[in-house]
C-alpha cells in the first residue's frame, strides 16, 4: 500500500540517478581520452584534433583544467536554445531526434496530468467507497488510494468519466505520435536528400550466395544479377577472406612505428640502440634496433606480397559473398529488401555499410556460424533480461520508507528525525 511519502521516495532516487548520470557524462565528455567517443561527427568532418596527441602524458587522458569543470554543464541550455537546423548540422539528426522524444513526452504527459488533476481526481476524492469499506469491513488504505478508480462505488455512473477521459488520452497519444513521426520522417528524407551521395547508398552486400560447378563466386553474381535486375545492376565485388593478409599488414605497420621510434632516439642521443630478439625484447640476442628492424619489415614485406599473390589464385579465399552496386538508389533498396531466391537461405541481401563501419574480418565467418552466433547473443540476452528482474525488484523494495529502514538499519535514525 503506497503512500504520498513512498512516492516522493521513489520520485527522489529516480531524480538522483538521473542527476548522476547526467553528472557522469558530462564529466566524461571533457576528459581527453573520450574525445572521440563524444565527438565522432567532428572528426569526420576535420573539424577537431585529437588532444591527446599533445600535452604531458597524464593531460593526454585527464582533462586538469579545473575551470571546465565549472562550466561543464553549459552545453545543456546552449542545445536547448539551439536551432534545430543548426543542431543538425552541429550535433547529426539523431541528436536532434533525441530532444524531440523528450519534448514529445512533455507533450503527452502534460496535457493528460492537467486533465487527471482537473477532471479525475474530483471524480474519484469525492467519493466514500474505500472509507465505508474500512469501517465495515476493516480494509486498509491510504490517501493516494482515495485518487485512484478504487474510491469509486460499483455501477457508479462516475466510469463513464474514465471511460471518456480514456478515449480522450488513447485519441490525444496517437494523434501527438502520429504527427511527431511524420515529422522526425520528413526530417530524415530533408536530411538524407541533403548529403552527398555516398557508394554505400548504391551497394548492397550479398550472402550466401550457392556453390556453382560450372562458374566461380564471381561469374555466379554478376549472371544472377544481370538476369534478375539488368537495368539497374552495375557491378560487384566479391569477398575474400584475407585475415591473415590483414594481420601481417599490420604487423609491418607495428615495424615501421618501431623503426621510426628507435631512428628518433638515435638522433637524440648518437648510440645505436640496442634490443633482444625474444619476446618483447626481454631475452634472446642482442642485436641493433634498427637494423633489426629493417630486417623484420623486409621479412613481412616479402610475407605480404606472398600472401597477396595466394589470395588471388586460392578458389578457398573467395567467401560466398559480394559487394553488388547498382546504377540507382531505387534498385539498390529494392533488392536490398526483398527476398531474391525460392529458397530464403540463399542470395541474402542486406544493405551495406559504411566502408569505415565494415568489420572486415567478420566478413569470413560463413553465414550458419554467425546465424549460430547470434542465436546464442539472444539467448543470452533474453536470460540477462530475465536476471535483470532481481536487481531491479531489489530497488524497487528500497522505493518505501518501510522497505529502506528494514533493508538498511542504519538509516532508521535519519529516517525517523
């Protein structure tokens, strides 16, 4: 049995992690290290460094300028205060999506608070049922309880006021979500119609594609799509698994940062330096750096142009899967979302991503593997939301005095003063 005092409660803990989360990420936000999580649109478009590429070691990842830790909230009202044009240009569309959900909940909620207190809590305070019912038959209750439909007495005609009122919040909701989705969809079309074309919103990635005696990957593509979409096929490009090409690229690329870190501390101090073959140079014999790593990058290098060469002749590396590109946006969404074989497990098609947002490794897992993996990431998802149901009925037993002072002792005496 809730009352006025478990609401306020509940309403301050839920206020307090709020304020702590908000606090959290805007302190998060000006620390060096997080740069580029919090501003990834800026650096996209060259606007922004990266600070940890100057300053001391520790200024790298902790921002120590005490002043912006005053000012660390003055970015709320500047958003709010912001154009909606100009935080779309500053910020993306879904920075701009995202206040308009909160604003939209203002929308819904007020209107229906204002009408409750107005209309429904008349209806239901003016009425005797729960306190005839505690004197008869002993039932407890508390005030809230007096403002909910429990106060009204069976075969009241005061229900059709709920009735209506119900109608009146279903009709206001669904007419405020409408209106807010047609406009957040003629923001994302003005938006999308207002960038540069990119490839990806001309290509669309192919799965699964069936095995073929008589043609490769590549010849089975470019003739599934020349008979089935011949106005709008262009061209494609077929996946190869080249991990391990990947990984000795970037094992040249670690080479060459250590060359260039041992020929800037042979400039600083005039001695060749010295390092061990062995495990991070911990042991083995000692040889020069510099030499030795020469020697390593020529190693990978010779190991690159090898592996390159495998790749293209080995029919194992070619994956059953392309990049198909199409002449119009229109033929690529239509063949992105539909269905293109009898049977739904051959010829997947999705759309492609971003050439920077493409995992390229995972491009190499078959499709049964990742239908498996993705099996068990729901699997797992939907026990973790299951188990989630415990922390949560904790917190829920701390939203009343009773429950606090039962579960932590300590605080009877604050409690009670």
């Amino acid at each position: 049995m809730a009352t006025f005092a478990d609401i306020g409660v509940a309403a301050g803990l839920n206020n307090l992690f709020a304020v702590a989360f908000l606090v959290a990420f805007a302190i998060l936000r000006l620390q060096p290290i997080n740069d580029r999580v919090y501003f990834p649109k800026w650096y996209l478009l060259g606007l922004r460094s990266c600070p940890m590429e100057q300053g001391s070691f520790v200024t790298k990842f902790v921002n120590l300028d005490w002043r912006s830790y005053i000012r660390f909230l003055n970015w709320v009202p500047d958003a709010l205060r912001m154009p909606e044009p100009e935080l779309i240009d500053h910020a993306g569309l879904d920075s701009a999506v995202y206040l308009r959900i909160y604003l939209l909940g203002f929308k819904i909620f007020v209107p229906v608070a204002l009408l409750s207190w107005a209309i429904l809590v008349p209806v239901n305070w003016t009425n005797n049922t729960l306190a005839n019912a505690g004197a008869s038959e002993k039932l407890q209750y508390s005030n809230i309880d007096k403002l909910s439909i429990s106060n009204v007495p069976y075969g009241s005609p005061r229900f059709w006021t709920h009735i209506v009122m119900a109608y009146a919040f279903t009709f206001w909701t669904c007419f405020s979500l409408r209106n807010e989705y047609a406009k957040v969809a003629e923001m994302r079309l003005h938006f999308l119609a207002s960038q540069r074309r990119r490839p990806d919103q001309f290509t669309v990635l192919v799965r699964n594609v069936p095995p073929d005696q008589d043609e490769s990957v590549s010849e089975a593509v470019e003739h599934f799509f020349l008979v089935n979409q011949p106005d709008h096929y262009q061209t494609h490009q077929v996946v190869i698994n080249a991990n391990k090409l990947a990984k000795l690229v970037k094992e040249k690329k670690s080479k060459k940062n250590w060359l260039d870190y041992y020929q800037l501390k042979f400039a600083r101090k005039q001695t060749r330096p010295m390092t061990k073959t062995g495990f991070l140079g911990l042991w083995g014999e000692k040889v020069d750096a510099i030499d030795h790593q020469i020697a390593e990058i020529d190693r990978v290098s010779t190991e690159i142009a090898e592996e390159r060469k495998r790749v293209k002749t080995d029919p194992k590396s070619i994956m059953p899967a392309a990049f198909v590109s199409f002449k119009t946006r229109w033929g690529a969404a239509v063949c992105a979302q539909t269905q293109q074989s009898r049977n739904p497990t051959l010829w997947l098609t999705d759309w492609a991503s971003e050439p920077r947002d493409v995992y390229w490794n995972n491009l190499a897992i078959p499709y049964v593997s990742l239908t498996i993996r993705k099996l068990i990431v729901n699997v797992a998802f939907f026990f973790l939301t299951f188990f989630f149901v415990i922390p949560v009925t904790f917190v829920q037993s701390l939203a009343n005095i009773e429950g606090i002072e039962r579960r932590a002792p300590f605080l009877k005496s604050i409690i009670e003063t």
